[in-house]
C-alpha cells in the first residue's frame, strides 16, 4: 500500500464514521465542536505532493492530517 492510498482509506473511514470521531473530537458540552467535512489535500487546495486530508469543523477550524510511509 502506498501512504496515498492509507489517506483515502482513513479519510474514508472518518466520512462515514463521524459519530464516534465527532464524540472523540468533540469540545466540553457548551462549545461542541463536530467534524463536517474531510477532503483530500487536492481537493482542499493544499499545495504539496504529501498523501493526507483536511478536517473540517464546525467552529471552522481545519486539522492537515499528513500520512508518511516509514518503511
């Protein structure tokens, strides 16, 4: 498997398993904070060859999550 291919499958997982990551990411009570959206890179615009995706939340904050092969 290349790292590429890794990002798709983990930014498919968290497209369609958005409860429990929202529940994991989520903020205390009064400011939940929800994934809405994971794109890959090139689909967010983000200038690199890297294999990863963008997290999108709801309080409009992003999070770059870089996959790296290390062996």
């Amino acid at each position: 498997m290349t790292a590429h291919e890794i990002a798709e499958a983990l930014q498919g997982l968290v497209a369609t398993c958005d409860d429990p990551l929202t529940e994991y990411l989520a903020a205390p009570a009064e400011d939940d904070v929800c994934v809405t959206d994971a794109v890959s890179y090139a689909e967010a615009g983000v200038l690199t060859h890297d294999a990863g995706f963008v997290l999108r939340m709801t309080d409009r904050t992003e999070f770059q999550i870089t996959v790296v092969r290390s062996r």
